[in-house]
C-alpha cells in the first residue's frame, strides 16, 4: 500500500513540477481511455470468477447498500461544505 501511495506522490510531484510542458497537459484523453481499459478489465476478471457469479445476488445487495450510503455520505458531506463555507452574499 506505501508503495502505491509512493508513486501516487511521486506523479503528483512530478506533474507539478513539469506542468507547462505541453505533452502533459494532453495526457487527460489518455487518461479517460486508460481508466476505461481497466474498467474492462476488471468487469472480466470478475465476470470469469465462477465465486462471485454463482454468489452475484448476495454481493449485489450489498453493493448497492454500500453504493448508496456512499453517495448519500458524498452528497451530505459536500452540501455541508457548500452551506458552511460559501455562504451567499460573501459571507463568512
């Protein structure tokens, strides 16, 4: 886990220092594509592992728990920050 933090830190640096250069700043589509890829990836992996298929109804109810608390979390958290921190009429 350190290590992928490390590297996760390592590119944040790297990308600061290096951030006009112009190379970079086309990475974004690259990026979407790479993220898709693994997606992909992922959905195979899962779809080939005959534990998960044949258990698929008892993880997909506790999937869509977690997926909803965490939206809702997300969406409470982030009103929070909106009412406490950006007040209207430049508040604070």
């Amino acid at each position: 886990m350190f290590t992928v933090i490390g590297f996760m830190l390592t590119g944040i640096t790297v990308g600061y220092l290096f951030r006009n250069i112009a190379f970079l700043q086309k990475t974004e589509k690259t990026i979407s594509i790479t993220i898709f890829l693994l997606l992909f990836l992922l959905g195979i992996s899962v779809g080939s592992n005959e534990l998960i298929i044949n258990n698929l109804a008892a993880f997909g109810w506790q999937a869509a728990i977690l997926a909803f608390s965490a939206t809702c979390g997300s969406i409470l958290a982030s009103w929070m920050v909106l009412k406490f921190f950006f007040k209207k009429g430049g508040e604070q």
